[in-house]
C-alpha cells in the first residue's frame, strides 16, 4: 500500500540501554539486553507485515 511508511528497524545505545525504533515512526522501549531491544523490532515488524490493529505500545487500539 502506498500510503503506508515504509518499516526498516535499528537499534541506537544510550549509556546501558539499548532502544529498537522503525522509520515509520515507531520506537521500543529501552532495554539494558541487546537482544530483547532487537526481538522488540523483529516483532514490530512482524506486526506491521500482517498489519495488525496496534499502537506501537504492544496494546491493541481502542
């Protein structure tokens, strides 16, 4: 669809924490495990491909 934002995901470090975030606008929250901050940008994806009612939160819309 072309109205859609396109979804590429990072992940940036600040001090002991590491944050996923998407170009689309969409941001995690900061995890002190690499790992998980890349899990939560696997999973937004993920999301964003099926095209799933949520707000970024992980909460469905209401």
């Amino acid at each position: 669809m072309p109205d859609r934002a396109p979804h590429a995901t990072s992940t940036t470090e600040r001090g002991a924490f590491c944050t996923a975030r998407c170009d689309c606008g969409w941001r995690g929250p900061a995890r002190r495990a690499r790992s998980q901050a890349r899990t939560d940008a696997e999973r937004h994806l993920a999301e964003a491909g099926s095209g799933s009612d949520r707000n970024g939160s992980g909460r469905p819309l209401e």
